[in-house]
C-alpha cells in the first residue's frame, strides 16, 4: 500500500514538474484571484511565445474549440491551456506596447488661498484602459499607478535637498483632466511624471520610462517656508557650578545665560524674520534678524517664539522654552591645595550668580588673593609661594539672578596633608 501511494505522489510531482508555464521576452506576470495570469509583455513580436513544458498540452482561445499556438500569443487575447484534456492554467495576454499613456501637458497652478501648502499640477493625458476578461466574459481593469517625482528640503541638523516620489493612481480614459495636489516643494524643483507600474517594471534601465512614459513640468518657483528653530547654549566646563549650561537640552540652566538662536528657514525663499522674547507672557525684546544672540540674567521661564515668512504671505512659526534656574551661594569651611586633584582650591558651590567678588585675608587682615568669577577660586598660593596653612578670612559679596544680595564671611582652613 505504501508503495502505491509513493507511486501516486511521484506521479503527480512528476506532472508538476513537467507541465510548467513557460514564457520567453520581457514580461510580467500578474496572479489575479480569480484564477487567471495575466501576462503583460513589453512589446509582442516572432520571439515571443508561451507553452507549457509536458505531453498532451492543448491551447485554446476562450469560447473556441479550435486548438491553436501560442507561438507568438496575440494581445488582448484570453487563452485556456490543458494538460490530459483538464484546465491547467488560464491566461490573458497584453501587448503594453499598444497602451503607453501620452502626456500631454503637465501645468503648473498656483492657488493664491492654498499655494502655501500645495501646487497643483494640471495634467492632460491618453490613458489607455489596460483590461483584461475572464472566460466568462467579465471585464477587469488594471489600476495604473503613476508616479511624481520633484526635489524639496529634509532638515535633520541642517537643511538637504531631497527627492521625493509620490504615487498617484489615474483614471483609464480617452482622455484625462486632472488636478493633482502635491505638497508645496521647500525649493525650486521640476515635477516629472512617470507611468506607470507596469512600465517600471518592463524597462529595467528605464529608457523608455524616460523618452516615453514621462513629461516634465515647467520650473517651480518655492513659496513656501519653514523654520526650525535651535538654540545652542554658551557653555561652562567648571563643576563648582550647578545646572551650569553644558547642553542645549537640559531642563534648567545656570544665569547668566548666554544663547546663540538659529532660524533654520528655508532660505532664499524665507525673506522676513520676527524673533520675540517672553518671560511670563510678557514681551521682553523683538528682534528682527536671521538669527541673534542673547543673554539671561533673570530667573525664570521664558518662551521664545519665531515668525519667518515671505512676501507671498507664507508663514511659518516655531517655539523655544527655556528656564533659568534661582541662585544659591555655599562656601566651604576647608580645602587641601595637595595637588590629589581633590578640593585643591577654595571655590564655592552656586549657580544663577551674576555679580560676584571675594577676598582673603590672613590672620593678621592682609589681602593676600581676590577673584570676580564664581567658577573660579584661591589655590593656596601667595604671589607664587605656597601660603601656610591655617586659617584665612574670607568676604564674598554677590548677586543672583533671583535678585538676592549675598554677603558671606568666614574662616577658610587652608590644610595641605601629604603633598603629591
């Protein structure tokens, strides 16, 4: 029983393999769900042809007993091929050569209430209908995707010229008018329309897809704008400082504060800038350049707002929060200018100081070092010799950027341990 049924199986792999669909030319085939192959040839000539590889294949056209060849097939033409007198395969063959759509203007229109996001593109066009029936008689088309391709601008850190492709589906007609809406390009660019899927996939070096399944549209002038505003902060190395500004994208930053603000317009089409800075929803300062600089001294929240746009009208906008945190003011009691890298100099622990000057004195009420930078501090050395150790008397008088008034005195222990 075994062996029998290894016989049956061998049998129809056998069969399997022997009657296969073959096809020679450029082609495409397309599996429908129906049931039927349709095959798209690029161009139909003597070289063409179509078989299954077996015995007792037969070849028929539909509703028409007569066996025929299909060597070469004909377009717009349905066949049924048989293997041992049963339906094998069912096929529809088209001949793309005789349905390349003509394009024959590609306008550009410019709507004054809506150009700052779109462009119309006015295409006339004979669009061929590429049909294909079953043996019943039931008539399907075959969507027909056509492709838009342009150049516009990608920010990512800086602004790149891109190419971008859009995909539009087209009626199949005598004759198609239609308005097709593409987002405004950031640049000047053409638009070029290929079509369609069918012919991508024939014209593998797209020679013809070039010369002729395409039409170029007139140059483009850009209206639209877009800015991506930045900011980048001054930054401050020295770790005595708290939410000292080291990265743009921290929460909170150290007063004083000073920013570099970047548009990222699209220029040249980008012609008009409005920067506006607020603390509290109140207007602090307009500022009317591509990009500017700024320096915060106040605590708070701010919102920093941009406006570009051009003499068209088109407009953009875009938002900057920044907080600038409170002061504060410690000074330690102690420090061990040893040279181990550890708290070797006298500085003090604070953030958002904006004024600021210190002095030491010795025991007996000498100056003996002054500094006016919080990031700063005393390195336990007297007009280049080593001070001794002791104690030291310091004033520090300061201002926060709160508005607080600091005045700090005290003893500093100089201790210097083992050297290193």
């Amino acid at each position: 029983m075994r062996k029998v049924l290894l016989s049956v199986y061998f049998f129809f792999v056998a069969m399997f393999i022997m009657a296969q669909l073959t096809v020679t030319g450029n082609y495409q085939i397309l599996n429908k769900k129906n049931g039927v192959k349709v095959i798209i040839f690029d161009s139909i000539t003597s070289d063409n042809k179509i078989e299954y590889i077996g015995t007792k294949v037969k070849y028929f056209e539909y509703n028409n007993p007569t066996e025929t060849f299909l060597l070469p097939p004909s377009d717009a033409t349905g066949y049924i091929i048989e293997v041992d007198s049963v339906n094998a395969d069912t096929i529809f063959v088209l001949d793309y050569s005789n349905y390349h759509p003509k394009f024959t203007t590609l306008e550009i229109e410019n709507d004054p209430k809506n150009q700052c996001e779109n462009v119309n593109l006015l295409l006339t066009a004979n669009i061929p209908a590429l049909r294909y029936f079953t043996p019943s008689g039931t008539a399907y088309n075959l969507e027909r995707d056509f492709e838009v391709k342009y150049k516009t601008l990608e920010f990512l850190e800086k602004w790149n010229t891109i190419d971008t492709t859009e995909t539009i589906l087209l009626p199949s007609n005598t004759l198609v008018s239609r308005k097709i809406a593409i987002k405004a390009p950031l640049c000047d660019t053409y638009f070029t329309l290929f079509g369609d899927q069918y012919a991508k996939e024939l014209d593998k070096n797209q020679s013809k897809l070039l010369s002729i399944d395409s039409i170029v549209s007139p140059l483009y002038s850009a209206v639209a704008v877009k800015c991506h505003p930045v900011f980048i902060v001054e930054k401050r190395e020295e770790l005595n400082e708290e939410n000292r500004p080291s990265i743009s994208s921290q929460d909170k930053f150290s007063a004083p504060l000073s920013v570099e603000f970047l548009s990222n317009a699209n220029e040249p089409v980008t012609t008009s800038y409005k920067w506006e800075i607020f603390k509290n929803k109140q207007l602090l300062i307009p500022r009317t350049s591509k990009d500017h600089r700024y320096t915060f001294t106040d605590a708070g929240e701010y919102e920093v707002k941009l406006m570009v746009s051009n003499s068209t009208l088109c407009k953009d906008s875009g938002v900057i929060s920044i907080s600038v945190t409170e002061s504060s003011l410690l000074v330690p009691n102690v420090f061990t200018p040893n040279g181990d890298g550890q708290n070797d100099e006298f500085r003090v622990a604070y953030k958002s100081i904006i004024t600021f000057q210190a002095w030491v004195y010795n025991r007996w009420g000498r100056k003996v070092f002054s500094w006016s930078d919080p990031q700063k501090g005393w390195d336990g050395n007297i007009n280049g010799k080593k001070a001794t150790t002791g104690p030291y008397f310091y004033v520090i008088k300061a201002t926060g950027s709160d508005g607080v008034k600091y005045l700090k005195k005290g003893d500093i222990n100089l201790l210097r341990g083992v050297e290193k």
